[in-house]
C-alpha cells in the first residue's frame, strides 16, 4: 500500500493516536506517498468534467491538504486559486507545491470567505467531519460562492455487501469508534458517514442545487452505473 519513502508502522500509530490536526502534521512530509493522497485518475475525471464546465473564475479547495486539488482548479480556474486547511504542516507542503496559490490556515466548519469564489472542490476530506458538523461546512462553502457558483467532489458508488471493500469500510470505521471511545483526543475519519443520500439533504438545506454526473473514465458497476460520480452543487444565480 505504501511506497518506499511512505510513513513506518510505528510514524502511522502515532499519527493515529494524535488529533486530526496534529496527526496530520506528523504525517504531512510523507502524506504524497501513501494511499490516503487523492489518485490521480480521480484528480484527472474531476478536471475533465469541471472543464466542460468552464472555465470558472477565482477557485478554492476546501480541505486543501498537500494541494491535490490545487492542480484541478489551476486547469479550470482562470483566476485565483485558494487553498484552506488547518494543518500547518499539509499547508507547509502545499505551498511548496503550489507557490502561487492563496493558502489559508483556518478551520473550515468556519469558513471566512464571502462571495469570493466561483468553483470550490473538496477530496477526500467529508469523513473528517461528524454529521453534525457537515451543516456548517456546507454553510460555509455556501457563503464562500458567488452567486451561481458551484462546490464539486467526487463520491464513490457504495460498495455492495457482498465485496471486500464494504466489509474493509465497515472494518475500519468500527476500529475508528473504538479508538475514539478509549483515546482522547479523537480522530475523526469514517468512511460509512457520508453516503449521497445524507450528503445531499444536507447541501440542499444549505442553500444549494444539487446535481450528479457520472465520472465514467473511473469504471462502471456491474449493472452499468459509473463507480464514481461527481456531485455539483450550485448557489442561486443572481436576479436582475
């Protein structure tokens, strides 16, 4: 799963009893070189649908990390290009990745944009966030969009029961519970806590219009829907 210049077993325990935050931190220098980094091939989808969209003005990537993201907004963004993030150390990594994109330091579920972007994407980074704290993020992607705006990430099509990769999410999030029960402080990453149906009623008590399109280049199911899709959610447009 880990490439040779990857985190050490003992570099990813300790990251895994840290905060989000901290953990992230310690896990930033070699964050590119592990699974837990967006592919590529889904970087790519992504920018290809979003381009048949644009190009967009002034773009942000919410949850920015080592600026994965950066990348699909510098090649449909014809404006700024704004990153945010509350680990210093992914920060740290991003801007010497990207030296001409705007990072900011803050924490998302309190975003202090106000109508200053015209795209915003996020990857990854939903099963950070409890359910309960979803609404705020999305509230503050929401204000961060100018009218007609559009806030974009791609999302799996559920794995059925009967494959590996159900039972591994299932695995893992019951390993995150128990973690978080008997260790403080905790950290947040679950994978069964953002299916679409919960996603979308929370985008559209935010304020948005919520649509999906297929990311087909990323594989079809066995009855011939795509595995991934890209959800798009869009602010009002401005009345005359």
């Amino acid at each position: 799963m880990f490439s040779p210049h990857g985190p050490t077993l003992r570099e990813l325990a300790v990251q895994a009893l840290s905060s989000v935050e901290h953990g992230y931190d310690l896990l930033a220098p070699k964050f590119d070189d592990t699974p837990f980094r967006t592919p590529r091939s889904i970087l790519d989808a992504t920018a290809e649908a979003l381009g048949a969209r644009g190009p967009f003005g002034a773009g942000l990537d919410v949850c920015c990390g080592t600026g994965a993201g950066l990348g699909v907004l510098r090649a449909v963004c014809a404006g700024r290009v704004a990153g945010a993030d509350f680990s210093a150390g992914m920060l740290s990594r991003a801007r010497a990745g990207h030296p001409g994109a705007d990072l900011v330091r803050t924490d998302v579920r309190e975003l202090g944009f106000d109508r200053e972007f015209d795209l915003a994407v996020t990857f990854g980074a939903l099963g950070h966030f409890l359910p309960s704290e979803r609404p705020a993020v999305f509230a503050g992607v929401h204000r961060a969009l100018r009218p007609g705006g559009l806030f974009a990430f791609p999302v799996p099509a559920p794995a059925p029961p009967t494959s590996p990769a159900h039972w591994a999410a299932l695995g893992f999030d019951v390993a995150m519970r128990v973690r978080n029960a008997l260790w403080h402080p905790p950290f947040v990453m679950y994978y069964r806590t953002t299916p679409f149906s919960a996603l979308r009623a929370d985008l559209v008590a935010a304020g948005f219009r919520v649509e999906v399109a297929g990311l087909p280049s990323l594989g079809l199911t066995r009855d011939g829907s795509p595995r991934c899709g890209l959800v798009m959610a869009f602010t009002a447009a401005a009345t005359s």
